[in-house]
C-alpha cells in the first residue's frame, strides 16, 4: 500500500466529514454544551430533592379509638408528645458549630403532620399517609425498665414513603438514646455496660481513591459508550452513505486498490471517534473540575483523580480503533443509511451488555473479564481511576483488546473489497456464508484465520479460568480438562471451519513430510531448547520479582501426578498440548497470515498470539521467542511435523527435569533453583544444539523452493 495514496483519502474524507454540521454537532456542541449541562443540572436536581425529602411536611397516620373523645385521640396525644420532646431535646444540643443541622432537624420534626385513621397500614398502602405507626406498649423488658414496640408501616416503592419512614426512624431512636441514658444514669450504669465494645470505622482510603470510586461507577461506562457512538456517523455515511448518493463507484473505479481506499475510510472514522472520545473526556473533567463536583458529592472530602482521564484516554485508543472496524465492516453492507442505522442497533446492544455488568458492584478485572472486549475496557477505566496499576492485567487488557482491533480491521476491509458488497448485491451477506457460493481455497484467507483467533481466545480463556483447581483440588484435574478440551477448541473446531469454506485441510495445516534434516533440527532444538530458555528466564527474574506460584511450580506437577508412572504426566504436558497447539498456531494462523503478509512478520505475529494464548505473563518472554523458533521450523520445512516434534520434546525436556531426579543428577544441576544459573558447559552445550538445530532448519533447496512457488496458495517473496 502507498501512503501518498491513503493520506489522500483520508484528507478528503476527513475534510468532507467536518463539513457536515450533524457530524460537528455530535462530535462538539453535544460534548461541550449538553454534558455540562445534563451532568450539574442532574446533580443540582438530585440535591434539591434530597433537601425538600429531608423537610418536606410528611402525613403520619395512628390508630384513632372510636371510644375516645372527638378533642384528643390518646396516639395522637402520644405521638405528639414524643415530637415534642424529641424536639426539646434536640434544642438542647444546640452549638455555635452545628446550627444548621440542628435548624433542619428541628424543622424536621415540625413538619410532621398527624392524622387518626381506622387502618394505619391501609392508609399507607392507599396513598393517605406517607407512613404510619402503631404503638404497641409493653413488649418486653421489666416494670422499671419497659421496652415498647412501634411499628412504623411505609410503601418501600415510593421513594417519599421511605424518606418519611427513615425521618420517623430517627425521631425514636433519638427518645430511646435519651430513655437509655435516663436509665443508665438512675441505675449509676456506666455507658460501657451497655457498650462493652465500641467500633470506630478508620478509612483508609485516600482521598483520590474515594474520588476514583465516584467517578468509576459512571464515567468508564459514559467514555466507552460514547467512543463507539462517536463511530457510529462517520463509518455509515462513508460506506452505505456513499452507495446511497451514488458515489462509491466513482471512488471504485479509481487506479486505488480497495485496501488502501478502506484504509483511508477507516482511519477517518478512527479519528473521529477518538476526537470524540477526548471532547467527551476534556468536557466531562472540565464539568467535574470547575462545577464544584466534589463539594456536592463529599463536602470536600473527596479529591477526584483527574490526572488519570488523560491516560483513560491512551488505552481507549486499541478499543476506539476495534470498533471503528467493527462500524465499517458492518455498514459496508448496508445499501441506505436508514439500512446502516438498523444494522448497527445490535452492535451497540452487543456493546452495552457487557458493558453493564462490567458496571456493576463486585465485577473485578479478573480471569476471563480482562479479554472481554468493552468488558475489559470499563474495567480497566475503573481500575485507573482507583489508582490501582497492575501492569500485568493492563498489558493483557491492551493486548487482546490490540489483537481483536487487528481481526476487525483486516475482516472490514476484506469486507469492503468483496465485489457482492462493493456494489450491493442484495446477496452480499449471504454469499459470504453460503457454502454453495464458496468457492475451494488452499488456505484460508488473513481475515478468516484472525477471526478464528479473536473468537477462539475469550472462549480459551473462559474455559483456562473455569477448570483451575479449587482451594483444595489438585492440579491433576486442570490438566485432564486441559487435555480433553484443547483438541475440540484448538483443533477440531478450526477444521471444522476449514471444512465449511472448503478450504483445504491438509495444505492449511502443512500435512505433509519434511526432508530429513528438518527432523534432526527439529530434535535438536527440542531437547537443547530449555537451556538457553532457563538461563533467559533467570535474566528476567534479576530485573522483575517472579511470582512464588511460578517458583514453586515443579513440586506442585510433582503432587499433582503423585502415583502415576511418567507417562501420564508426558501425555497430558508435552503431547497433547505440542500437537494442538502446533496445528493451531503454526497450522491455521500462521497458514492465514502467510497469504497477506511476508515471512517475518508472519513467523513475530503468530508467535506474539502464541504468547498471548498462554496468559502467563511473566513467561511472555520465553513464549515469544519459543513461538518465533517455532514458526522459522514450520515456514522453512513447510510442514507442520518439525514443529510438533520440537514443540514436543521442549515440552517433554521440562516433564523429565521435574519428574526424574536422576537426569538432573546426571546433568549436575540437582542443586539448582528456578533462579540459579546452569553450569557454564551445559550453556554452551545447549547454546550450540540449538543454533546447530536452526542451521539444519534453515530455509529450504533450490528446487524445493520452486516447486513451492508452483503452489498458488505460497507466500509473498520475502
């Protein structure tokens, strides 16, 4: 692709986009005029009705007795009674310092307003009275010291009913403190009779990281919404806009291939999307800065770690370009705007579910929710906001978050150059996935082979999270689940996939027998290859702590398999894994990503996902440069069993060090830890198999190489 070109488009779209005063509306005036105000106006409004709950004249309804005098009611008397001392003995705390308080107090208890009725709790439940009170004398306790029973009756579904029922509540606990401390004081009880043990609350908490909580609960959500729906305009008027005013075949028939005219469309809408992003994120820090936010939420006590939004708006920057493909790859095919319109009403539910459970108390980024996409994001938000970095988990975030934007964006624009969309053919949809209009292909496309992966990874991550082993469970049983489903999820699934394309099987994943030499490399790398490996990782244990679990990892297989010969643990680490995950990687990804793209970045590209597919962090390292020697076998040997067999032995070299005590007695390394270096000869020895092992693996003959190019599925020259 030229550059020259796509800078090009991307101007005139770009141009042609602010243009529009819908899109200058969307993107500025709704941000900076509207936000301020839906956000101080909603908070004010909030206040003010909080304020007239707190003092507003509430109807509390007693039990009238028929036989009484019409002039007094004995609850009525008695209620009022307990209003007015209440009352006095709220007066009575008056201080210089808490006048107000005590003025809305006292205010409170005047506007209470008594009514006699016949059935206290019908009256409530009718609407009558905002609650209700029985009295019920006598109830416990002892002559001296009676312990009575009001019960209050209120509607819990009527906010105002509440509010008067918590007004109520207060008023007796306040007599009852007082009743308390009469008898206390009668009797000459000290207070700690009564409270033996008393708890003061010590928040720990800095002001930054309440202020985090506040603004967690709402702006993350806010931000992300408004990052896709900021997509929204741009990519519908640039696909199905331009085929409704009759002007995408104009651009179609320009000496412009359709990937750099989909690229220039698509960078557009990215870029709009973040610039709404950060108008919304500048307005709503602006709105919470010079509103006087924090004083109306926390009296002063709250400090809101506005520093951090910049840096939301960073990570946001993977998320806005995923959905920004998703966006253009959806309405590529719609044929009206109105079309695009409903097309996308189900994207932003798809993005609104798991972003609202992401919302929700008690939703942490853990396990399977840091590679849920928008999920991850509003959790990640929140995180930030709280102060809590854990690099780990935000490097997985923007990793897999990094890997589906690369999938949507290689899947639009394979969208966008399908000639069915292109000129929108009623069918278009459907002769992507109809199997009688699929035409056979040695290997499956770029778009095909990520879209496998980003579907594949979050349901693998479900299922890793799901089978770990309890507090008190074995890992032996992790293993076996592992065993068992890594071949439906890693294997059979893409084939079956593979199969309904009519793409061939046995070329995608490289079935075929490599020339001899391949194998011994292939040997000698998987046997060697845990030397320089263990000497990496202790470099990396110098510069980063490495977690005790991984430390501790060798006696924790050892327990898990105790009582079973080598064999079994050989099968379920080194076998079963080695050959699901060769066929996966280095068979379908890599036989993907070998159609668009030349070898390097084919060979760091799959041994990157290789990484990721893996989790562990902390071993990032050693999987990446394990998935790279892997991938130079397979795309050198052109076959997948090189790979398997080095895959395999590396995986097994690991198995023997853990099981068999003897063959690090027999290497003089029984003395060794996870963190100590190996004998210097044992280094060179390693060291000089693998780079022997890579020599023999090295890319193939003359006439192997044109018999290759033959193959009309082979690789760009390198």
């Amino acid at each position: 692709m030229r550059a020259r070109r796509i800078k090009t488009i991307y101007t005139k779209e770009l141009v042609e986009i602010c243009r529009d005063h819908r899109t200058l509306i969307a993107m500025i005036v709704v941000p900076i005029v509207l936000y301020p105000l839906l956000i101080l106006g909603s908070v004010n409004l909030l206040s003010i009705q909080d304020t007239e709950r707190k003092i507003k004249t509430i109807r509390v309804a007693v039990e009238q007795d028929p036989n009484a005098d019409e002039n007094y009611q004995p609850n009525v008397a008695m209620l009022a009674g307990i209003l007015s001392k209440v009352r006095n003995l709220t007066e009575a705390k008056r201080t210089e310092d808490n006048n107000e308080d005590i003025d809305q107090q006292i205010e409170s208890i005047e506007k209470t307003k008594i009514i006699p009725v016949d059935n206290v709790q019908q009256a409530v439940a009718d609407g009558a009275a905002d609650a209700g009170i029985v009295f019920k004398l006598n109830e416990g306790g002892t002559r001296l010291y009676p312990q009575h029973l009001f019960e209050i009756a209120y509607d819990k579904a009527e906010l105002h009913s509440e509010s008067a029922m918590n007004r109520l509540a207060s008023i007796f606990e306040a007599l009852s403190r007082n009743s308390r401390d009469q008898y206390l004081a009668n009797a000459n009880i000290p207070d700690s009779v009564i409270e033996p043990i008393r708890i003061e609350p010590i928040n720990v908490a800095t002001p930054a990281k309440v202020g985090g909580m506040v603004l967690g609960t709402i702006i993350p959500l806010v931000l992300v919404l408004m990052t896709i729906t900021g997509a929204i305009y741009p990519a519908i008027d640039l696909t199905a806009g331009e085929r409704e005013r009759g002007t995408l075949e104009t651009l179609i028939v320009c000496p412009v291939p359709p990937m750099e005219l989909i690229t220039g469309k698509y960078l557009v809408v990215a870029t709009i999307a973040l610039l709404g992003a950060a108008l919304n994120l500048l307005s709503v820090g602006m709105t919470l800065y010079f509103g006087g936010f924090t004083e109306m939420i926390s009296s002063g006590e709250t400090e809101l770690p506005l520093e951090v939004l910049p840096i939301i708006l960073v990570a946001l920057i993977p998320f806005a370009l995923l959905f920004s493909a998703v966006m253009v790859a959806v309405c590529s095919y719609a044929r009206t705007f109105k079309e695009a319109q409903n097309y996308i009403m189900p994207v932003i539910l798809a993005a609104l579910i798991p972003g609202g459970v992401a919302a929700l108390p008690g939703t942490d980024l853990t396990g399977v929710n840091t590679v849920i996409p928008v999920m991850n994001m509003v959790l990640l938000a929140r995180e930030l906001l709280l102060g809590n970095w854990d690099f780990g988990v935000i490097a997985l975030v923007m990793i897999s978050t990094t890997m589906y934007a690369a999938t949507a964006v290689v899947v639009a624009s394979r969208v966008f150059s399908t000639e069915s969309v292109v000129f929108a053919d009623s069918l278009s949809l459907r002769s992507l996935i109809n199997r009688k209009l699929i035409h056979p292909a040695p290997r499956p496309t770029v778009s095909m082979a990520l879209l496998i992966v980003a579907v594949l990874f979050p349901l693998w991550m479900f299922v890793q999270f799901a089978i770990q082993p309890g507090e008190n469970e074995s890992q032996l049983q992790t293993f076996s689940y592992t065993a068992i489903l890594m071949p439906l999820f890693l294997v059979l699934a893409p084939i079956a996939v593979l199969a309904y394309f009519k793409i061939s099987i046995a070329k995608t994943l490289s079935l075929r027998l490599p020339r001899v030499r391949f194998l011994a490399g292939a040997i000698l790398i998987g046997i060697a290859a845990w030397i320089p490996a263990h000497e990496l990782f202790v470099l990396q244990g110098s510069i980063i702590t490495v977690p005790e679990n991984i430390l501790h990892g060798n006696t924790q297989l050892i327990e898990a398999f105790d009582g079973y010969t080598i064999l079994f643990p050989l099968l379920l680490i080194a076998v079963v894994p080695a050959l699901c995950e060769e066929l996966f990687f280095r068979g379908t990804l890599l036989s993907g990503l070998r159609t668009g793209a030349r070898k390097w970045t084919v060979i760091l590209a799959t041994a990157c996902v290789f990484a990721v597919f893996h989790v562990m962090l902390i071993k990032f390292v050693l999987t990446f440069a394990l998935g790279i020697i892997l991938g130079l076998i397979c795309w050198n040997s052109q076959s997948i069993i090189p790979s398997v067999l080095a895959h395999m032995l590396h995986n097994a070299s690991a198995v023997l060090i853990s099981f068999w005590p003897c063959y690090k007695n027999t290497l003089g390394i029984a003395d060794r830890g996870e963190l100590d270096h190996l004998p210097l000869h044992i280094i060179l020895v390693g060291i000089a198999a693998v780079a022997i092992g890579l020599l023999l693996c090295r890319k193939p003959s003359e006439p192997i190489a044109t018999a290759l190019a033959q193959d009309a599925s082979t690789a760009p020259a390198e």
